[in-house]
C-alpha cells in the first residue's frame, strides 16, 4: 500500500499522486550499452588486431544502435535471439572487413561474447537511491522489458536489483511494447491503476509515448542527450530528478 503523505515528501509535486512505477531495465536501469560493448570488444580484438579506440566506439555503435532492426525481427519471431546477436556481431565486425561466417567461428564468437556480456551489467548510480526513495514512501514497483522474462530476471538478479520483484517480459502476455497489454499487465502486478503508474524508460517511442498512450504516466529517461524536438512529453536526464528538492532548496 502506497502512503500519499510519503509520497509527497518523496516525489516531485509536478507529477501528482502516484500509486505505482514501472520501468524499462536496459540503458534504464542497467547500463546495457557499456555492457554489450565491452564483451563485443573482448570477444572480437583477436578478429581486429590494432584497432583504435575510434574504431572500437565505430563497432559499438553498430553493434548496439544501428543493427537495432535484427531485434526488431526477433520480437516478431522470425529470428531467435541469438540468431539476432550474432547477425549485429557479424554487421559491426564485417563494415571492417572482417567476414564471421558459419560454423566454428561464429559458435565460438557466440559463446564467448554470451558468456562475457552478463559480467558487466550494472546498474545505473542513480537506480539504488530512487529505489530507496520509493520504498521509503511505500511505493510499488517493477519492471516491464521487450524480452523474455527469465533472461531478464537474471540480469536484474545479477545487477544487484533483487529487490525489484514483479517483472513483465514479452512472454508474460505474449505481445512485446508498444501493445498496450504488456504495460497494463505491469500495473496489475504492483497493485496500481494506469493513471497513477509512472512508466519510465530510455525509448522515446516504446516507453514514454507507448505507455502514455496505455494510459499511464510515461516520461522519458534521455541519458544519453539526445534531441528529439517534436517530444511533447514529460523527458528526464536521471531519475533523481523525479525525487522532491530538500526543504530549502530552489
């Protein structure tokens, strides 16, 4: 049970009452990107021998924003998901030339950018703190992710955020973000109304706009700066901004 005293103590004015928060967990709560790029760079220096640090950052983008739509297959069930990793591992390396074809090579990419990737999943600075906020005052929470649960619950176990119990994954109700039922189904778990429920995620498009469309109160968690003019919705650069200002403070 949420206690509205507490909350707004503990949360900004401006977002009126709020009996519940779900949230996005990858670059959202977990700093996937730094993740996923430092396991692609172990997994693949003996692939790119003397490569810069300008072409590492080059291989990362592709790996982890601009092979985005082999996932994109995957939640539509035409790829596995490690049929979707190793088609973005095969994109970066092969833009330097490099050409990771079936078989052993590729098996053994897989297996060791797989196994690496967990290892350096952590938390954001910010996550802990406003956990703490939302427990203090009472607040219900969990997560809603486009991926499937148990993969995420280890990730989030792994992270250090046990505590966050009530999970949502595109298997839960079987349908990934935007459809409205993967967000509502959030809400029932914490025991909330969509109204009341904060939704905040790094997408613009799924999280801050997907959820406000289901009915919730969507802001976009932007940490990375990036410009999005026409946004006309609630955007955040770190979730200690949502907390209410001490007493005295301007």
């Amino acid at each position: 049970m949420s206690h509205p005293a507490a909350e707004t103590a503990v949360l900004s004015r401006g977002l009126g009452t709020v009996s519940g928060v779900l949230f996005d967990i990858d670059d959202t709560l977990v700093d996937l990107a730094y993740a996923m790029t430092t396991a692609l760079r172990d997994a693949s220096e003996h692939l790119l021998p003397g490569l810069d640090q300008a072409g590492w950052e080059k291989v990362g983008r592709i790996f982890t924003h601009e092979t985005t739509h082999y996932y994109d297959r995957y939640l539509a069930g035409e790829l596995t998901f490690n049929e979707q990793r190793l088609l973005r591992g095969r994109a970066a390396l092969g833009h330097f030339g490099v050409e990771m074809g079936e078989g052993e090579e590729s098996h053994n990419w897989l297996s060791t950018y797989s196994r690496l990737q967990p290892s350096y999943v952590t938390a954001f600075a910010d996550v802990l703190p406003f956990l703490d906020a939302l427990d203090q005052a009472g607040i219900p929470y969990g997560a809603v992710s486009n991926n499937v649960h148990d993969y995420q619950r280890v990730k989030l176990d792994s992270a250090g955020l046990e505590r966050i119990r009530f999970l949502v994954g595109t298997d839960t109700v079987g349908v990934p973000k935007p459809d409205p039922a993967i967000y509502l189904e959030g809400v029932r778990l914490i025991g909330s109304t969509p109204a009341s429920t904060l939704y905040i995620g790094d997408n613009r498009l799924l999280d801050a706009e997907g959820s406000t469309a289901a009915g919730l109160l969507g802001i976009w968690l932007n940490r990375t700066g990036e410009q999005a003019p026409g946004f006309q919705g609630q955007e955040i650069a770190s979730l200690l901004e949502l907390l209410a200002l001490p007493a005295g403070s301007s």
